[in-house]
C-alpha cells in the first residue's frame, strides 16, 4: 500500500461522507483553514498527533483508517449498532433486504 496516496485519499473520502468541507474539518480540528486542504492535496502529511486526532474527529480507530475494507467505517458500526436492537424476525427481515440488494447489484449490466 502506498501510503502517501492512501492518507490523503482516505481522509477526503472520509470527509465528503460526513459530509463537512475541508475548510470547516480543519477548523474544527484547531487547525488553520487550509490545513486538510494541504493534506488532501497531497502538499504535507499530518503529524503523528495530527492524525490522531483526525481519527478521534471521524469517529474510528487508526485501525478502521488502515483497513481498506472499512469504505464506511462510521457508518457501519451504527447499522450494526441499529441492527443489534432489532428482534429475530425484523432482523432476518433486514438481512434478506441486504442480500436482496447486493444479489440485485451483482446482476446489474457490467458487474460480472
């Protein structure tokens, strides 16, 4: 893995699903406005301390960030945190939609 593309990569990736603009990010990381910016255009790289707390501000560990499996990381932990809640017959009710979705999905045109 290439790390130097994948931090920058990642964190963009990570911002436009919550949603926020970078400038707004780095405010809110008590940065100057341009700071995730400058990251995400690949013109510095954060500091050790920087990038933990870019992972506190996302809601993940440092492990959930590496892990290229974890395209929502956030967002899976509250479904799954949702789905926990659910009884037995809602819960198979949603796992058939899933796998009704994702068989759709394998179907489509282009998809194999």
């Amino acid at each position: 893995m290439d790390y130097l593309e994948w931090i920058p990569d990642r964190i963009a990736a990570l911002r436009t699903q919550k949603g926020v603009s970078a400038r707004d990010m780095s405010l809110s990381l008590g940065q100057s406005t341009s700071y995730i910016n400058k990251i995400e255009n690949r013109r510095a790289l954060p500091s050790m301390t920087g990038f933990l707390y870019i992972c506190e501000y996302f809601g993940i560990t440092p492990r959930e960030f590496f892990d290229p499996a974890e395209f929502a990381p956030e967002q899976g932990r509250a479904l799954l945190s949702a789905f926990s809640r659910l009884s037995p017959s809602q819960a198979d009710h949603i796992l058939k939609l899933v796998y009704d979705l994702l068989s759709s999905e394998e179907t489509k045109p282009g998809n194999g």
